[in-house]
C-alpha cells in the first residue's frame, strides 16, 4: 500500500490544534511527522481539565484526534545544544510548520528570513490569529476569538436579543488546519517542479473571513443588512428555518423551490386555508411577509411526530435534517458505514470512538492506527535516526538538552 505522501518528511513545532491538526492529516497520508514539544509539553496535553475529559498519560482523548500517527521529541531549545538539535532535524526536514510567534522564532534564528539560505529546498508554513503584519501580528489568538469573534460569525449566526452563538473549542482551528494544509501541499507540488522551498502563511482571521465570505459582503452597509437579526425574519423564506416537532426534536428545512412546493406544505400541514393566500403563493410574498409565516408554520409542525414530518421531506425530496445532538453522534450508522468513525483502544485498556480524516484516496488502504505518542517518546531514536551517535544522544539527554519519555 503506497500513501500519497509517503517519503514526506514534516517536522511540526506548534500547540493546540491548528498547526498540530494539519501535519495529523499529513501522517495519516504517508508523511513522517515529528513533533517537537518543549519539556512542559503542548498544552493540549492537559486541555482535557479544562472540558472535563480524561487527560491521562494513557487515556488522554483529545491529544488523538491532531497527533495520532505521529513521532515525538521533547526539546528544551531555550539550550543552545538543545537548539543545535532542532537545525539539525531541519537539513533532511521537507516541511517545517509552526505556530509560534515570530518574536519568539526571530530570538531563536528560526524565522523564515534567518533560515531560508541555509535550509533552500524547505517548505516553511507558519500560522498565527491575526497575522504577521500590523499593529496586532504578536496578540495570541485562540479560534474563538481570532477566527470566530473577529470574523463576525459569533454575531452573525445569532438572534437579535439572545446570547450570542459559542461555539466549541477548536472549531475554526480545524477549519484553519485544512487551509494551512492546502497552502503546505501547493508549496510540495511547486518544489517537485522548481527543487525550491516556499514560505506559507496563514491566520485565524485569515482562514475566517474567507469561509465567512457571505458575512463579508451582506455586513456591507450599501445592501442594508443589520446583524444580528431577528428569529422570525431569517433571510430566504419560511423554509429556511427549523421548526419543532410534536416528539421535541428540530428540523432544520432548506427549500428554495417554495413556488413549486408550498402547495405541498400547506396540505401536509393542514394549512389549506392559506393555499390562495398572496402571502404564500409566491417565493417572494413568503419571503416579504415571513415574520407573519413563521409562527404559523411553527405551530402546525408541533403538531406532527418526527417521523411524520421526515416521511413527508423525504417523498418530496426536500434538503431537510433533525438537529442532532452531539450524545448521538457516535451512533450514527450513515458515518458508520461510510468509514467516518472508527473505535481506538487506549494504553489502559479503554475503548472509545474517533472521528476519521474526511479524505479517502481510492488507492490507498486504510492504515494502522497509531496513538499519540508521549512527551519524548521517541527522542533517542529520532537523535540517532539525524545522525547523532548514541553517545552523543545520551549526553544530550543526560544535559536535559532533550529529554526522553522514561
């Protein structure tokens, strides 16, 4: 089984999820990946407290999903020898990633401006929240700030007098990690037909109002929208909402064939009354008067079953789901039989369930998994594997320039 990017070395310098995340998905597709990590550890090694999830050395969940398949070298590069090691790596490294501040990579002579003769051939990405430029390029940025506040989306998806939308941890740095990635390979293509490196560079705040472009145009005060807006005034017409079901669920509906189909809707609604209503014979009308529509619409879909209301968008082929719960994700037997989740069994024993990488290479067999590896676990062998002698790999941890997991 040959994976796409196999022979690929990557040597990964970054915390949390977005650097991390991106080089995961370069694991899982053949490249050899090391991560460096300073003797305190990515601080997603514990971020487990903060979302009440077990952190343990041997049952530590969310490390797997951005470092899985990965090997690891704890570095104290505050040491010049320390330091000297992570060069090294570098002269038979093909990507460099990293998401430490340029400030600190300046200090240390591993920006890409000190680098960049010595290392010609190497791909060098590097990620932040808001920048390398302008008066903000040091501020630190996790996603819920830099990609979803800053990107207007934490307004935009809420409703006019409620608290605004929170999403979970991560999100923006996941959708952040593929753009990176995107730029990364572009880079790897380039330098197969120049021999060449390349410098990449991406933010928070970069990835979010690219994915955000809808936001970036209609927040434009020539078309006159206002954010947030009301529940009862969404934008598209009375189909472009989730309504409630008689069993509690919400189901979101898509429809924008409304002059085709509301015929349909008000019969399976009960709503026959309104079918020669001006305000509903047309997209238009129900678009005009949805604040009027909606509340209709509302209580007639209480009174339906879940099953009731899927059966009818369904037979109507209409773009339709329940809002699903996250308790329900890992039981969601489409996933299932697509490959989009699988079962990973722990160092202790322990058994649970992993999202997959999307991406599925026809060629390409679905490879072994491998736990995220330890703070130093392969340090020693990584020190040989660059040419150190094993003597010269044990001074070194004996110095605490690099320290190897017990």
């Amino acid at each position: 089984m040959t994976r796409p990017l196999e022979g690929l070395r990557v040597v990964e310098l970054g915390t949390h999820i977005a650097v991390p995340l991106g080089s995961r998905m370069m694991a899982e597709w053949g490249a050899e990946v090391i991560k460096v990590e300073a003797p305190e550890g990515d601080a997603y090694r514990s971020m487990g407290l903060l979302m009440a999830l077990p952190f343990k050395e041997d049952f530590n969940v969310l490390l797997q999903p951005t470092n899985a398949g990965k090997k690891d070298i704890c570095i104290n590069l505050k040491d010049p020898e320390g330091l000297k090691v992570l060069f090294k790596l570098l002269e038979t490294a093909d990507i460099f990633t990293t998401s430490i501040r340029l400030s600190a990579l300046k200090k240390m002579g591993l920006d890409y401006e000190s680098i960049k003769e010595q290392y010609p051939g190497l791909v060098y990405a590097h990620f932040s929240g808001f920048g390398n430029k302008g008066s903000e390029n040091e501020r630190p940025g996790f996603d819920s700030a830099a990609f979803w506040a800053r990107g207007g989306e934490m307004i935009e998806w809420s409703n006019e007098g409620v608290y605004p939308v929170r999403p979970f941890l991560g999100f923006g740095d996941a959708v952040s990690s593929s753009m990176l990635l995107n730029g990364i390979l572009g880079a790897v293509i380039s330098k197969q037909k120049t021999g060449k490196g390349d410098y990449i560079e991406s933010s928070l705040l970069a990835t979010s109002l690219w994915y955000n472009f809808h936001g970036v145009i209609m927040g434009q005060p020539q078309f006159g929208h206002k954010f947030p807006r009301k529940h009862e005034q969404p934008l598209g017409g009375p189909m472009q909402v989730h309504y409630e079901t008689s069993d509690g669920d919400w189901m979101l509906i898509v429809e924008p064939l409304w002059d085709w189909k509301y015929k349909k809707y008000l019969e399976f609604l009960d709503l026959e009354e309104y079918i020669e209503d001006p305000r509903f014979t047309s997209f238009k009308g129900a678009a005009i008067h949805v604040a009027e529509l909606i509340p209709i619409f509302a209580e007639a879909f209480k009174k339906k079953t879940t099953e009731e209301v899927k059966e009818f968008l369904i037979k109507n082929d209409i773009v339709h789901e329940r809002l699903v719960n996250p308790s329900e994700l890992c039981e969601d037997e489409q996933a299932w039989a697509n490959g989009y989740l699988r079962e990973v069994e722990f160092q202790n024993g322990k058994k649970m369930v992993m999202p997959k990488e999307a991406i599925h290479f026809a060629s390409m067999d679905e490879p072994a998994y491998t736990l995220a590896p330890n703070l130093g676990e392969h340090s020693k062998a990584i020190l040989m594997e660059a040419g150190y002698s094993e003597e010269e790999a044990e001074k070194l941890i004996a110095a605490k320039s690099v320290i190897q997991h017990p």
